[in-house]
C-alpha cells in the first residue's frame, strides 16, 4: 500500500481530452514521461510538436506512446482536408505546453500564430497551461517575466519551474516541473471549481495521547480519507484548512496545513478556525480517552502489571454541533456493528448535517487502505451506498452532497 498520494489521486482526468504541445528545449525528451502519465490516467492525448521539438525528441516516441500519429505541420494535415489547427482547437478539453520555451511564450503573448501549435492556442477555448523550462538567465529575463505575467493576467495557467541541475551545466531555476506536478495541476484545472468561496475545514488523521515522553495511546487511522478530501476541497475551489493529526503523508499544496498530536490540540486548532469555517468535515479518528497523568519521565518497568488510567478528551463534533449556526457539519462512524443505526444516533445527537458511515469489517475499507466502501446518511433518512471506490472518489461524492446541501439553502 502507497503512502503517498501522488498518482493516486486523480479522478477528473480519465477520458478527458488533451492536447499536448512540445517546443524544443532540451526537456522535450521529459515530454514523454509526460504522455505515459496522461495516458496512465485514462486521458486521449493528442500531440503537437514544434519543428524544433523535433530536433530534442523524434515524432516516433510521441507517436507510440499517445497511440496517435503526431501533429507538426501546418500545411501537410493529417487528414485530407482537415484543418488540423481546428480540429484539434475543438478537440481539446485542455492544452498543455510542455516544454514551453522563451520562444514560444513571447509568440503567444504577442498574439503571434506562425505554426501549428500557436494557431491551436490561438483558436482553442480550452484552457491553457505552459510549463516554462530553460536556462535561468532566459527565464529571468525581464522580457520573458513581462510576458509570462501578461497571459497570467489573461487567465493563462502557469507552472512555475523546479530548481535543480540546467542542461547548460548550472544549477537554478528552469528545469521542468516533475511530471506528477503537472498532472496534479491538469487534474486541478479540470476540476469543477463548484465549492469557491467556501471555506473548508477538515480534521485528518489519528491523534496520540502521550502517558510518558516516549509512549502514546493511539489507533490505526492513516490519515487518507482526511487528505483526500482537502485535496479535493482546495481543487474544487475552497479556501482549504486540513488540522491533522500525526501521519506519514506528505502535506498537500495549496491548503492551510495545522499539524496536531493530541485530542486536546486538535480540539484548539479546530475551535480558532471555526468561525472563518463554512463547512467542517470531521474526518479524524480521534481518541476518546487519554491517560489521566502523563509521567515526566520513562516509566521503568517493574514485575507486576501496569495500570494507566484513563480520562475522556473533549467530543469536539458534539462541540461544534452546538456552536455551528449555518455552518454544514459532515461526521464520519467508523463501526463494526449496527452500522447504519450508530450512524444516524450519532448524526441526529451531534446535529451533523451528513454523516458517512464506514464498516472498517469489509476488504478494502476504512483504516490504512487507498479505498474506502462508504454510505452517506442525512437527517431527512436518506442512505446513500457508494461502491468500493478510491479515498479520492469518495471525497468528491461526500464533497457533491456538501455542495448540494450548500445549494439549496
Ligand atoms: O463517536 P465517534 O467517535 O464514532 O464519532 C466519530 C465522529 O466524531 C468523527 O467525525 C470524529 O472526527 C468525531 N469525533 C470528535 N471528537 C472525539 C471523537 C470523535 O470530533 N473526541
């Protein structure tokens, strides 16, 4: 099982359509690795290479790994009587320029259409991501910046590129953004931005309850359901708060990220942002005992048995239920019995406005796994039962019921 997220979560791109432009730097031959992701995901690409591109990387490796012939030449279509600019304008449900040279950023800004791809660019309404690489003296230079922030003031996306080792033997920024990077962004501007304005807080992960500096109580959770919804709260346009518990995870992009060890902190970090919070989504498995005292030192072994006595921590759901005013409340019960019925006690006591249900007894579900089987029950008596699916699929469909509730009000 992966502990990380990358790779795993992308839902939006499968079956999308995209066309993807090479212009010749030296990264083109990252263009590749580049299609074998897009085409991992499930996506239909299309490929047009400039006549430079040509010159880094041969047409032949595009074409064998997009599984279509590549796009190069104004006046020689593909099809007979085709205009491929059109086609493949219309094709597009984005278009991404990778490598995007000085060159070819300079053409587009001053709406210059000499070649395939910036006939396509020009023609298309798909939206547009360059990802800029080249030697850091031509990407500082005041030419380029200016007309790089002019299309980003037009609505044009843009990667900014990774530092590290340059072709011309220096090291600086220029190089390629990693190619899950440029999924991870293709994934976020194909996502519906249907929850901007929102503002989104989730709690993640499992929390420790120290008894000595070197021992805790704690449980199974991994955090993977709570990070998958804050990735797919912060793509789908929230302002995106994730308190989080100790995981193996790496911290998402683009999201406020609040870590925390105990109950006792998580009840904190929640409560200073629920005020700005419109939505809370209470993902964590947190603890509800913690060990009375919590020894200064060690604690030695001795002969007989250890007794550690245990307090509760705050109900911080039950907290918020009582202070939420507007706000939706979403809850999730982790069960191994009586599901469905614990579920909706809990929701209806704690004024949660959807609660999901999780029966960690089934293959594939709850704690530690990258799917999760889950039913989603509202207060009205509505139960609705998702099939397996990944942690992120489940995230969008709780987010969807977040949203319609959000909607009707
Ligand atoms: O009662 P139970 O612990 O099963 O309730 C689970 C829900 O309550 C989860 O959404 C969890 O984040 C939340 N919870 C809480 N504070 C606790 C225990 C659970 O907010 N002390």
């Amino acid at each position: 099982m992966s502990e990380t997220f990358t790779g795993e979560i992308h839902a939006m791109i499968k079956g999308r359509r995209i066309v993807l432009g090479i212009t010749g730097g030296i990264a083109a031959y990252k263009a590749a690795e580049l299609t074998r992701a897009f085409i991992k995901e499930g996506a239909s690409v299309r490929v047009i290479m400039t006549k430079n591109a040509s010159e880094f990387i041969t047409p032949l490796t595009l074409q064998t790994l997009s599984g279509h012939l590549v796009y190069r030449d104004m006046f020689s279509p593909l099809k007979d009587f085709e205009m491929d600019h059109i086609s493949l304008a219309d094709f597009a449900e984005i278009l991404v320029i990778a490598p995007a040279t000085a060159n070819v950023i300079g053409k587009i800004a001053s709406g210059i259409a000499d070649d395939l791809l910036t006939t396509t660019v020009m023609t298309t309404k798909a939206p547009l991501l360059i990802c800029p690489a080249m030697n850091q003296s031509m990407y500082e230079n005041p030419i380029v910046k200016e007309n790089i922030m002019s299309l980003a003031s037009r609505g044009y996306h843009f990667i900014d590129p990774g530092y590290g080792e340059l072709a011309c033997s220096t090291e600086g920024y220029g190089r390629l953004p990693d190619i899950e990077d440029i999924v991870d962004e293709v994934e976020s501007m194909l996502t519906v931005k249907d929850l901007s304005g929102e503002k989104i807080l989730v709690t993640a992960g499992p929390t420790r309850e120290p008894f000595d500096p070197v021992r805790y109580i704690s449980n199974y959770s991994s955090g993977k359901m709570g990070y998958a919804l804050a990735v797919a709260s912060r793509r789908r346009g929230a302002r995106t708060i994730m308190v989080s518990g100790p995981t193996s995870l790496p911290v998402p992009k683009g999201i406020i990220f609040i870590p925390v060890k105990s109950a006792l902190e998580m009840r904190d970090a929640v409560m200073d942002h629920l005020a700005e919070s419109t939505v809370i989504i209470k993902a964590a498995a947190v603890a509800d005992y913690r060990p009375s005292t919590r020894s200064d030192s060690k604690i030695k072994k001795e002969k007989g048995p250890l007794t550690i006595s245990l307090e509760r921590n705050p109900d911080i759901i039950d907290e918020i239920g009582r202070k939420k005013g507007k706000r939706v409340l979403v809850g999730f019960a982790v069960e191994t019995e009586n599901l469905i019925q614990r579920a909706r006690e809990k929701m209806l006591a704690k004024k949660m406005d959807l609660i999901v249900a999780n029966d960690v007894t089934q293959d594939g579900a709850g704690f530690g796994y990258d799917t999760n089987i889950i039913k989603i029950l509202t207060p009205a008596g509505e139960v609705e039962e998702l099939p397996l699916m990944s942690k992120y699929e489940v995230a969008h469909r709780i987010l969807d019921r977040i949203r319609d509730i959000i909607r009707s009000r």
